[in-house]
C-alpha cells in the first residue's frame, strides 16, 4: 500500500484511508518516505501502539495506532498516546472519553 498523505510529522494516511499516529520515537523513520514507498500494516502485541508499518524497502517498522477522536460533533481533537481520558465541554454537557468508551453527557 502507498502514501496518500504525510504532511504532518506524526501522521500518516495510506491510501486505502486509514490513518495512523506514529509513536514519536519513530517519526525520523517515516521523513524517510516517499508516496511511492510500499507500506504493510502489521500487527503488534503492545499496550499502546497497535499497529506497525512495515517499509517493505527497507523492513523499518514504525509503531502506530489509529487516532482516536472525541465526538466529531463536538471536536476533531486527537489523543496523545500518554493520555488516560480526556474531557470535552459542548454549550452545558461535558463527555468523558475513556479507551474507545463515552461517558456522560453530564450537565454543568
């Protein structure tokens, strides 16, 4: 699979349209790609990342995970790896995003 997108250091989307966070240790190995390096998404065993991408060129394997976002109606905010739960406030209700889970909506 090809590059669609990587203007951004920490991010990368393949063109089948999945997005990937990559673990900031591992972001000098990916300003190496081009949009024509061949990448395969592979699985792996760890408690924060998911996923690595494997560089078929070179066999480099980056550790990602997906962005995880808080409610699209109320942000396009990503979560940082480090982050536990995070807090959103829309008009008079606040959420709170917990892994993968939603809690609320609570009022003010």
């Amino acid at each position: 699979m090809q590059i669609k997108q990587h203007d951004r250091s920490h991010m990368v989307e393949l063109k089948d349209g999945s997005a990937w966070r990559i673990w900031p240790g591992d972001i000098p190995k990916t300003l190496q790609w081009l949009p024509t390096t061949e990448i395969d998404v592979a699985d792996i065993e760890d408690e924060i990342c998911s996923h690595a991408l494997v560089d078929r060129s070179n066999g480099s394997r980056p550790w990602c995970r997906r962005p995880l976002q808080v409610r699209r109606d109320l942000h396009e905010e990503e979560i940082t790896p480090q982050t536990r739960y995070i807090v959103v406030q829309h008009e008079n209700e606040w959420l709170i995003k917990f892994r993968e889970e939603e809690y609320g909506p609570y009022r003010s």
